[in-house]
C-alpha cells in the first residue's frame, strides 16, 4: 500500500508493525500540522477515564478526554468544528480546527452551546522532529490517507476506529483488522 503524503488534515493509520508501542499501537492520528520543522497529531481513537469535568472543575458537562500522545500529557489540548463560537481557533483543514479562547470555550460548553459532537478533548498531542515522522514513514510505521469524514471525525467511532481503516485498507491489512491486540496473549 502506498500512502500519500504527509499533511495537516491528512489521517496517520498506525502500521499493524507498531504493535507493542504503547502510545500509537492501533492508534489514528489526525495530524494538526506538518511541515519543515515537524509534526503535531492528536490520536482519537484512545478514551481516557476521565471526563473533562474531572479535569476542569469549572465544566460541567461530561465531555469523553482522549489520550492525545505521548507529548505534554499534563496539558489539555482540544479540536473542534465551531471557529464562530471559538475566537483564536487555527484551521487545520476541512471545517476542523484546532485551540482557542478556553474561557469562552468553557462558557459556551456550560452554556449547551457547544455539545459534544462540536469538540473534542485530548490530554497530550503526538509530535515528530523534523524529518522524524518521514522516516517512520519510509519504515513503514504509518499509513497516511485522506480524512474523508472532513469535520465529522470528532464524531467518529473512538475504540474500532483503527480497525475500520484498517478493513478499508483492504488487502493484507483485512488479516490485521482481526488480529488480537496483543499476539502474544492469543
């Protein structure tokens, strides 16, 4: 399979040869920007245990928070598809964006303004030195493909995202999409 190039907006599907890693085994990254100095993703195919109100005292709603990556885990990051509400926001392509005005996010979310389908929550990021995420590539740790879901992907499916990708990949990674988690357990 040969993926496409690497750019923000774009899907990074975690290769079945990644299994063990613990941050990015069966992991989707969406990556929020790419380019001469690196690479910024967020995985949203992780849930966490926490709520967002379990972590920001001043929320009141019950919003799912999604490992991010292995990068600054003690910060909050989120994404989202409301610029108009949400000043400050940077697009990063296809009605999604990223960051903003926090205070006004928190208002807008205990205001019912914002529901869950609108963002998403993540504690870390997932992020690659210049040139570091190429030569995963070229060692075949990634597969990139298109964000076909545009926005909606903060709706998409959490735990069998990966491996819906993977059956959409077809071929050898049809076998993978089946696979236990860990083979060793099997």
């Amino acid at each position: 399979m040969v993926s496409i190039v690497p750019k923000k907006g774009k899907l990074l599907i975690a290769e079945p040869a990644l299994t063990g890693d613990v941050s990015f085994n069966r992991s989707v990254v969406l990556l929020a920007e790419h380019n001469e100095e690196g690479s910024v993703g967020f995985i949203l195919n992780k849930p966490l245990e926490y709520d967002i109100s379990d972590l920001v005292t001043e929320i009141n709603v019950p919003f799912k928070v999604f490992n991010g990556g292995p990068v600054e885990q003690d910060n909050l990051y989120f994404i989202h598809k409301v610029p108009h509400l949400i000043e400050g926001s940077i697009e990063i392509s296809d009605g999604i964006y990223w960051g903003g005005d926090f205070e006004k996010t928190i208002k807008l979310i205990n205001e019912l303004t914002i529901s869950e389908t609108d963002i998403r929550f993540f504690l870390g990021y997932s992020g690659w030195d210049s040139l570091q995420l190429d030569q995963e590539l070229t060692s075949k740790s990634w597969v990139v493909v298109n964000n076909e879901y545009q926005s909606s992907i903060i709706e998409k499916s959490s735990s069998a995202f990966w491996k819906e990708k993977m059956v959409e990949l077809g071929g050898d990674y049809l076998i993978w999409s089946n696979a236990p988690e860990n083979p060793t357990l099997n």
